[in-house]
C-alpha cells in the first residue's frame, strides 16, 4: 500500500469554502481557503501552493483592499512555476445597486512568490453581468477569463437586486486576457447577431437559456476555444427527461477576434440520469474533435480555429456489445484519450491513442 501524500488544514472547523486546482503541467497544485465572510469585517483568504508530493512551496494570506463593497474570489489558477492568478468580484454597496447596471467590479490579482511581486488588473465588462465563466492559466502564463454576458443578473456569487430578474440568459461571448510577457489586459465582449440569437434562442425568451459552458481547449497559438452545450431536464422524481441539444462554439483568436458558430444536435433519454447524452471533445495539433452518439450511433467531427466543421468517421469501439457515453471520455495524453462504454450491468474502458 502506498500512502498518498496529504496536507493538513489549519483550523478545518472554521466554516467557509476550499478550493483546489492544478497547474498545466501538473507539477503544481493551489490550496484556496476562504473564509464566510462577516457583513462587518473583510476576513483574509489563504493560499497554499504544492509539489507533486504534496509538499509545500510557500503559503500567503490575502485581505482584501477594496474600500466599499464586499469582495469574494470566484476563479483561480496556478502556472507551472507556482506563480498564482485570483479573480476577485467586488459587489457594490446595496444602497448603490439599485441604479447600477452592473452590480459587480471584476478583478485580476497575480501573486509571483519568487520575486514576492503582487500586481491587480481592473477588468471592464461595459455594464454587463457574467452570466457562466471559466478561469485558467495556458502553458504560457496567460491568464484567461472567458464566459458569456447577460445584461441580466445571473450566478450564485450576485447579491439580490431589487427589480431585476433572476435568470440564465445569454447575449454573447466574452474574453479577457492577461498577456505574460506585456503584462497588459486585452479582449472584451462581443454580442451575438440579431439573426444568430433569433434562430437559436428559446421561444419563451428575449435571449438564449439553459446553456451552460462545458469545455476549453487552449491552442498554440495563444487562442482558446470554448465549448457551451443547451440542456434540460425535465419531469419529477420518478420520471425524467434528458435534453442535450446545441452546441455552441467559440473560438478566441490571437488577435482578438470572436467567432462563434452553433452545431445542431438533439439527444433525448428518460431515467438513465443522462448517462449517454451531451459530448466529449479532446484537442490534437490545435484542432478541436467532438464526439456525440444519437440513437446509439456515434458521429464526429474536427473544428478548427475559424470553427469550420470536418466530419470524420467514427472507428468502431473495441466494446461493440456496449453503448459508448461520450460525456465520460477524458484526454489522457497529448494524442490519448480514454472512453467509456457500459450498458444497466457492466461498465468497460477504452484508452486509445489517436494517430
């Protein structure tokens, strides 16, 4: 038996929220611990960054510097030199989000123990709220927050605002990125077109709904792809209906451009808890592969940076007998992935290498 490195928590009764992730190369790992916060004072967050072993490289405790509002960290990130990235939400006083139409200031904070340097970036969302977004570090050191606007509120980190509607909705892709080398914030918003958001919002709806981000692929070439999935479930507790429909792709380029483009696709099960619906992608030579089945019949297809779509022919299982569940599948390897296939008795695996 061999025991698995741990690392101890100081203090583990005090109540409030742990986070962990790791690095691009998987050398380093980032131990967040954030505290609940009181209405009247700013309590400090920890950070804690691992080896491999689990052993400690340093630790820091954080206050919060802003001079009104409330703040929380919502997204972090740790590169492959230990070096870390929080991205902080700042909340308006109450008695100022009534007229606001933003009622949260987004912040970069990056903190390099090496050189014990910490530096803030201000992130500009014009007004709009985040509706779903993602937070990471590339093999670069570039920092990258990445999501979807609403101009209504969504998200469990909001405050209540009086008035406004509480609800799922997107108006279009956003990106923010903080360059390594120039040290400078880049990207902004971008809204979907009239006739885009007409064919493929809900009929109920002024905007998109029931979308939620699911995947992001960094390239080479200092983009990112980005992967959003609509769903719904519906029924009680004895009955349910899985819908996995569109996807929905973004694609950052190095320049700053958006593109975006939606692939249809319909998946319906009831009571199997979704098992064989929705996706799974994996990326090789900077191109994006998607992997779905409908009606037991796996399709898949490439998309490359300008997000035009290559069908591919899918190679049969090694496990014909079972049902492949694509949205288990994980990338292993530069070129490996591993499926999953598996029936009501038995589950069976696949590590494959693609050529």
């Amino acid at each position: 038996i061999t025991p698995v490195p741990q690392a101890t928590v100081d203090k583990p009764w005090v109540k409030g929220k742990y986070r962990v992730t790791i690095s691009e190369d998987g050398t380093k790992m980032l131990l967040v611990s954030m505290p609940e916060h009181d209405e009247a004072t700013l309590k400090p967050y920890s950070c804690r960054v691992f080896d491999s072993n689990m052993k400690l490289i340093w630790e820091k405790d954080f206050q919060g510097n802003e001079k009104h509002g409330k703040m929380t960290v919502i997204g972090f990130a740790v590169n492959n030199t230990g070096a870390i990235s929080l991205l902080q939400a700042t909340y308006l006083p109450k008695k100022e989000q009534v007229r606001a139409r933003s009622t949260v200031t987004f912040m970069i904070m990056t903190y390099d123990d090496q050189t014990g340097e910490s530096k803030t970036y201000g992130i500009n969302m014009d007004g709009y709220h985040m509706a779903d977004f993602r937070f990471d570090v590339n093999k670069s050191g570039d920092v990258f927050f990445m999501g979807y606007y609403s101009e209504r509120v969504y998200y469990d980190l909001k405050l209540p605002v009086p008035g406004v509607k509480q609800d799922r909705t997107f108006k279009g892709p956003f990106l923010f990125k903080l360059d390594h080398t120039t040290q400078r914030v880049t990207g902004g918003i971008k809204e979907f077109s009239k006739d885009f958001m007409k064919k493929h919002k809900n009929t109920s709806q002024k905007d998109m709904d029931n979308i939620s981000i699911r995947d992001y692929h960094f390239r080479d070439d200092g983009g990112v792809y980005m992967i959003a999935e609509k769903h719904s479930i519906s029924g009680d507790y004895t009955n349910n209906t899985y819908n996995y429909q569109d996807l929905f792709i973004v694609s950052f380029l190095p320049t700053g451009k958006m593109l975006y483009r939606a692939y249809p696709k319909r998946q319906t099960s009831s009571n199997d808890n979704g098992r064989y619906g929705s996706y799974f992608s994996w990326t090789i030579d900077n191109k994006t592969n998607v992997l779905f089945t409908k009606n037991k019949i796996a399709s898949q297809y490439i998309v490359d940076e300008r997000i035009m779509r290559t069908t591919v022919p899918v190679k049969e299982f090694p496990y014909p007998t079972s049902t492949l569940m694509p949205r288990f599948g994980k990338q292993v390897g530069e070129k490996e992935i591993i499926l999953v296939a598996g029936d009501e008795f038995k589950f069976q695996f696949a590590q494959l290498t693609i050529k």
